[in-house]
C-alpha cells in the first residue's frame, strides 16, 4: 500500500505518521505546501501548490489511499475528488481543529475559547459539504475537534497526536533545582491564552525566584533543546483540550499545564497527568507546583509513561492502520 499525506503539515503530524508507516513496511510520503519556522522536513516533500497540480496524473497513479490534512487536498477548490473516487481510491480527511471549530458551537462548552483562526461558519460549512460526498471517513485527534464534524461523515475516528520518542530522552526537574525554569510555547500567542501566562507570570515574580522562557518563532529542534532544560511547561488554555506542545512536554519528562474542559475530560485516558489549568487557576497551579518540587518530577514521570502508552507513534501507527482497513472506496 502506498500513503499520500497533504497537502498541509500541522505540527509534523504527516511526517511523523509517514516515518511510522514505513517503519511498517509502507510506502507513505507527505506533500507539504505550508511552510513555517517551525522547519518539518521528515518524510516531506516540500513543494507549493502549482507544483502539486503539475504532478497530479504522478501522484495519483502512485499511491493507493490519500490520507490529506486539515481539509486540503491536491487542488484548492477539492476538485480532484470526484476523480479520486473514479478511479476508486482509498480518502480519509484529518481534521485538527482550527479548520472545523465552528464559532458559536465552540462556546457552549468552552467560555475561554478562542476562534479568531477558524474560517467564518458558512466557509466552513462549505468545505465540509464539497468533501463529504466523496469522503465518508474523517480522523480527529481527540473529542474537542470529533463534535464539529460528527454530523457531516459516516465514521469519524479518534487518534491520538503521534510523536517519536526516539527524538525525546526524558529530563526529569530536579528536586535541588533552586531556581526552577517555567516555560511558555506559543505559535499563536491568542490561541494559546499567552496573556494569561503572563499575568500569572507578573504576580508570581513577586514571591518566588524562577526564569520564565517564552519560546517562539524558532526552529523546531532548536525549541527543543531549550524544552529540556524546563521545570514547568505551560501550553494552551482557551481551546479546552491540550496539543504537540503538552505531548513533547511530558515525553521529556516534564509536569505540563494546559486546559481540558470539563465535559471532555472522561474521554481522555484517566491517567492524562496534565494539570488542569484554565485562565482563572493558572496562577494558583503554577504557585503549586512552585512549592512542591516532588510533585514536579512525580508528573514528569507520569507524562513520559502516558506517552509512552498513548501518543508514541509505534502505538498510534496501528491505530492508524486500523482505520485505513476500515476505509471503502
């Protein structure tokens, strides 16, 4: 079997599940027409659009199932569609979140949610109803995104963010560590509730002694250097389910602060170890954890173990070929 992966790359995702993929044996590549800082290169082939549609006839006699991402595929306008489903190939459509999350929808359940990246609801809309004719299956990486798009395919499925430990040796905080480091990751300073962090950050220099890193626009590998040596690792709290950034986190060893809602929380594994933080708790979590070094570390060796179990991509491949067996032309 040979995997398509495009044509947008959301936080090294294809990558990552293509490596896994032909660690299996498959031939799976990524076509990436979105370029950022952040620098994915495995398993990628970086083109642009223009490139993509030259090589059109190429790629569709090449590979057998088209896994595309965040509701793109190989012509803007979805309309190489009806001729994949001609030619009866395999089509599953990964949703990550800011592509679908419908604006007031997201609300009910969320009151610090922030929308001001996804499309207007019509646009939305839109897109959903031009893929799903020809698309019965969807994949979304946990229950916050699965709700926008439930209603619109015949089968969605739930996989976890997949990430390769073998880039991630765990450092766990020291319990000696008399200046511990709290660190802030933002791509998106209003998606992620950056302002939060640093109120919470402002009243906190006031009583304890600690550096605050705030890393942004910077090569992926290079962030990474610098997230090991965190105490703290503070995500996200307005989506009200945690990203890549919780995941790399914890599989170094670290204790993570994000935002799961409250409604979400039971369809996550019971063990998830992340401190459930949102913008009005923030400040005591973080105080918390200030004071109790041991429990640091007792999360760090939490969040590698959850990991381990839950977002490895030698455990999220086989749920990946799953689903891909499930799929119909």
């Amino acid at each position: 079997m040979k995997i398509f992966h495009g044509t947008i790359e959301i936080a090294g995702q294809m990558g990552i599940l293509s490596s896994a993929l032909k660690k299996k044996g498959y031939y799976s590549i990524g076509y990436n027409t979105f370029h950022s800082y952040l620098g994915y290169e495995d398993c990628l082939v970086n083109t642009d659009q223009p490139g993509i549609e030259e090589k059109f006839e190429e790629i569709i006699d090449t590979f057998d199932l088209f896994h595309f991402h965040y509701g793109s595929s190989l012509f803007t306008d979805l309309s190489d569609l009806p001729e994949l489903k001609k030619r009866k190939k395999k089509m599953v459509m990964h949703h990550w979140g800011n592509d679908v999350r419908f604006h007031e929808q997201a609300r009910i359940h969320n009151p610090y949610v922030y929308t001001g990246d996804s499309p207007p609801n019509e646009e939305i809309h839109e897109k959903l109803m031009k893929i799903t004719p020809y698309i019965k299956d969807a994949i979304v990486q946990d229950y916050e995104v699965y709700d926008y798009v439930k209603d619109y395919y015949e089968k969605v499925h739930v996989l976890p963010i997949a990430i390769d430990l073998n880039f991630f040796q765990p450092s766990y905080p020291s319990l000696e560590k008399k200046r511990p480091v709290l660190l802030h990751a933002p791509t998106n300073r209003e998606f992620k509730g950056t302002i939060h962090v640093e109120e919470a950050i402002e009243k906190l220099k006031k009583d304890y002694d600690f550096d605050y890193v705030i890393v942004e626009k910077m090569n992926h590998e290079e962030a990474i250097n610098l997230y090991k040596d965190a105490d703290i690792i503070i995500d996200q709290f307005l989506c009200g389910s945690y990203g890549l950034f919780s995941v790399e986190g914890m599989a170094l060893g670290k204790p993570v602060l994000a935002y799961i809602r409250p409604d979400l929380a039971a369809k996550f594994p019971s063990n998830l170890p992340i401190v459930n933080s949102n913008p009005d708790t923030l400040y005591d979590n973080v105080k918390f954890l200030l004071d109790h070094p041991e429990l640091r570390q007792e999360l760090g060796i939490k969040g590698r173990k959850y990991v381990e179990n839950v977002h490895s991509h030698e455990v999220v491949v086989e749920k990946l070929l799953d689903i891909y067996c499930q799929l119909e032309v």
